[in-house]
C-alpha cells in the first residue's frame, strides 16, 4: 500500500518536474484518465478478454507439459541424461524469436499465440518440478521403501507431493514469462485485438498513456496469477515455513 | 511354527576406491524369539543400525543369512516394518493418512485399512488428532504416529530405529512407557536399536552389545525385570547394576581396552 503510494507520487514527480513531456512519460492522472476512457468504449475489455484467452489456455498448457516433462525427467535418470540439456538451452533460449515461424506451422489464429506462450511457460515449471523431486527426503523415500512402496506409487505418493512446492515456484516464474508471451505474440502473431496489440498500436500514434494502460493491465493480470499461486502453495504445503524460491 | 528372527553371520562391507573394502559389520550373529523385544546397542558408528538397516531390506549384505520363521529375508520384505527416527513423517498427510501409508501401498481395501488405521490411532493414543498435521504435533506425538504407521502393516518383526533420540528426556521416559505399553498388548517382536543403555535396559528383554568397527556381536545380556516394568524400576539396585555392566563394556568399547574378541565377564547371563 505505502509502496504503491510512494511509487505514484514519485512517478507524478517526474513526470511534472523532471521529464516535462508527456509524449515520453505521462502523469498518473492522464493515465488513468485514458484508462477510464478505455473502458468507458468497452474497448479495455474486449482486449483484456482475448488476450487473458491467450494466457490461460497456453499457461494451463505449458504447466500441464512442464510437469510431465519435469515427472518425466525427475523419475528417470536415463531419460534425465538425454533431455537436460535440451531443457536448458530451451529455457535460455529466445523462444520468442521462434513466433512468426509458429505463425507458419500453426497459422495466425488461437494456436500460435497459446503455443509460444505454454512455451516459454513450460521449461520453467519443468525445472521447478525436477528440482522438486530430486530434492525429495531421503528418509521419506525410505519408509516408501520399507513399505514395499513400487517406482509408480513412490512418485505419485511421495516424490510429486514433496515437489509441489517446487512446482508452483517454477509455475509463478513461468507466468511471468508467459505475460511477455502475451505483448510478443499478439505483436507479431497478426492479432486483430488484445492487450499486446493495443499497446503496439497506442506506440505507434504516440498515445503514450494507453501504453501505460496496456502494461499496467498486463502487469496486474501477472501479479494477479503470481498472488494466486503463492496462496495455493501456502494452502497446500503450510508444512514449509518459507516458500522455496 | 514360531516366527523367530535369526541373523546368521551378517557381514557388510563397503567397497572403497584406495583402501580395500570397508568392514562395517563383521559376522554378525543372533536370534530373537517370536515376541521377544531385543535391544541392540553399541558406540556410534558400530554398525548397529546397519543392521537394522539389513534385516528392513534397505542395506544389501554382502554375506550371511537373514530369516524368520525359517524362511529367508531377501530384501523388503512384508513381514518386517520399520519405524524411523523422527520427522520420517509425510508431511502433506495427517495423522490418519500417515498411518494409512503402508495399507495403500500394499493395496489393502480402504473399509479395511480405515477399521485398522483408526484402531491404530487410538492404540497409541492419538485419538481426536486423525486430521491433524505432522507439523501441529509435538515430538512424542509424531513418533507415536511412525510407530501407528508401523504397526499398521502388521509385520512379524518391528524394527525401530533410535526412535526416541530426538525427544527430550522426559518425553523419552514417558515414550517408553507408551511403548511397554503397546507392545504388551500387540507382542510383536522387535529389534530396537539405541545408543543410550538405559533405555535398552528399561525396554528390552534381552540388550545385545556390538563392539566398535568392523562391528561384532559382543555381549548378550537377559534383563530379568518383570513387566510391566514401571519409573519405579529405573532406580532398583537390580537396574542400575545392569546399566553399570553395560556401560563400563560400551567404555572398554570406547578406549580399545578390551581386547578385542574376549568375552565380557559377567554379563554373559
């Protein structure tokens, strides 16, 4: 609250005092004020609308690969050996750079946009959920063990339990990934509306505080997901004291 | 035909790149009837919980046979459970569902498994805490949960683990008692392991001593004391000598006096 406070007076301070260009950086007031205008025309929503379609099938979908893949990965060495660096390079890599040759293979509609979004969203929850289950307590896997506890219910009962902390901090970093996802592939996706788009087409007039709008909604629904997913991570695992990322 | 635990010249040894094999037990041999509660001590790094560690079918031996009843232990096993040492405990599942572990995973029907779980929980005195959490438990309460969960499976042997070491010494105590308690009523045999002799001597109806490593069996004492044994019985002369005994063996153990091999005199009741 006092941050957020402190942070719009600063913002106001520079933007009247030391910029003095609302071209390059506009008032809280006007932004606000073309914020209202943009839901007043209903046009806010219809962006927000399609482009939170965009993100929540793609992010659903990146986090239902990411733990597979991280399952995949954490339960066999074998497989481990093979795909690890893969992963690695694919969750330092540029993937946004792959979207026109997605716009290709999938066309310019719902698909290719979900897709580089569950992309950039799917390697972190992967790493997150093998470091997860690595991780596990040796002592648990014992008692898994004395049971007679087999490879499938050892995962499934022990190792994905214990990684689910792991997995949500992997989730709230690939949501973050995935809301620039959004801006990138809105932008180059050939879009007809959304958030992203609104915000390359405010840039381009030099309508500089509908492009704060844009961030900011976007931002918001970001902070909105990452809240979200430190409440279930809290919800589902009070045992831990701290979160593990 | 009895269900006897026999230990038959167990050896471990671990390979080491430079130095040859690491002999961490030495021929280890014993056997405890059907019902009975032995306790195995012996310094740190003796090798005692390696062997508790074998007959549970964690630690492959490298030599020696394992049995009960006659037929042989390959692995893990059934009739054998094990309760570990503390904060073994799932932590995403409650007390009830802890317990329920084992019946899940050897695929017994859920009517059953509940009947067996909530008997459980009240055996060891945890009823009205089913829903809680490990983490809303004190030390004592979350052993009394690894040793439910144990017992759940109905093994023919329990092995325990220094379940106690972790506990402060009054709940030590009183965890002692709860557990004369309940093996009284369930008369499993156990293999108790401990580094603390007197409650190897409170507990158990026999103590077995290992010696420092490559760990053997040294000693192989009978605690006479009736049951149920009681505070009172901590502080009779009859104990007391008992723990003494022990004790100044452990401390021969400890500073290499004895030499190694000879039989300690007068505890070999």
């Amino acid at each position: 609250m006092i941050s957020g406070v402190v942070g719009i007076a600063m913002w106001q301070f520079a933007a009247v005092s030391v910029v003095r260009n609302p071209l390059f950086l506009p008032t809280p007031l006007a932004v606000l004020t073309s914020g209202i205008e943009a839901i007043r025309t209903g046009e806010l929503f219809t962006d927000i609308n399609i482009s939170l379609t965009y993100f929540a099938v793609g992010s659903a979908l990146g986090f239902v690969g990411g733990v597979l893949l991280g399952v995949l990965l954490g339960a066999s060495q074998k497989v481990a050996d093979y795909v690890d660096p893969w992963v690695s390079a694919a969750y330092t890599a540029p993937l946004v750079a792959l979207t026109p040759l997605l716009i290709i293979w999938f066309g310019i509609g719902l698909w290719s946009k979900t897709i580089i979004i569950a992309l950039l969203v799917i390697f972190p929850v992967t790493i997150g959920t093998v470091a997860g289950i690595r991780s596990t307590d040796r002592s648990l896997l014992e008692v898994a063990a004395s049971m007679g506890a087999g490879r499938l219910d050892t995962l499934r009962k022990v190792m994905v339990p214990w990684a689910l902390s792991f997995i949500l901090s992997g989730a709230r970093i690939g949501v973050g990934r995935g809301v620039i996802g959004i801006f990138v592939a809105e932008l180059f996706g050939g879009a007809s509306k959304g958030v992203g788009l609104m915000i390359t087409n405010a840039a381009s007039v030099f309508n500089t505080p509908l492009l704060f709008v844009g961030i900011i909604v976007l931002a918001l629904m970001g902070v909105a997901v990452t809240s979200a997913l430190r409440y279930l991570e809290r919800r589902m695992a009070p045992w831990r004291t701290q979160s593990v990322v | 035909m009895s269900m006897d635990l026999r230990v038959e010249d167990l050896s471990v040894a671990f390979p080491r790149s430079v130095a040859g094999p690491l002999t961490v037990l030495d021929r280890v041999a014993f056997e405890v009837q059907q019902g009975q509660f032995v306790a195995l001590v012996g310094p740190s790094g003796c090798g005692k919980t390696t062997v508790l560690r074998c007959v549970g079918g964690l630690q492959a031996p490298s030599g020696g046979r394992i049995a009960i009843g006659g037929r042989p232990l390959a692995g893990v096993d059934r009739r054998v459970a094990m309760v570990f040492q503390s904060d073994s405990l799932f932590p995403w599942r409650t007390v009830a569902a802890n317990v329920a572990f084992g019946l899940e995973v050897r695929r017994y029907p859920a009517q059953r498994a509940a009947a067996i779980v909530q008997d459980l929980i009240e055996l060891v005195g945890l009823a009205g805490f089913e829903r809680s959490y490990p983490h809303q438990l004190s030390g004592g309460m979350r052993q009394r949960v690894n040793l439910a969960r144990a017992l759940a499976v109905d093994p023919e042997v329990l092995l325990m683990d220094e379940p106690f070491s972790s506990l402060d010494m009054l709940t030590r105590e009183s965890m002692q008692l709860e557990l004369q308690r309940i093996w009284l009523r369930r008369k499993k045999t156990v293999l108790f392991v401990t580094h603390q002799i007197e409650e190897a001597v409170f507990l158990a109806d026999r103590v077995l001593l290992m010696s420092r490593r490559p760990g053997t069996l040294r000693a192989d004492v009978a605690v006479p004391h009736k049951r149920p044994r009681g505070t009172h019985d901590r502080h009779t002369p009859e104990f007391h000598a008992l723990v003494d005994g022990l004790a100044e063996s452990l401390g021969a153990e400890l500073t290499d006096q004895g030499p190694a091999g000879r039989p300690v005199p007068a505890l070999n009741a």
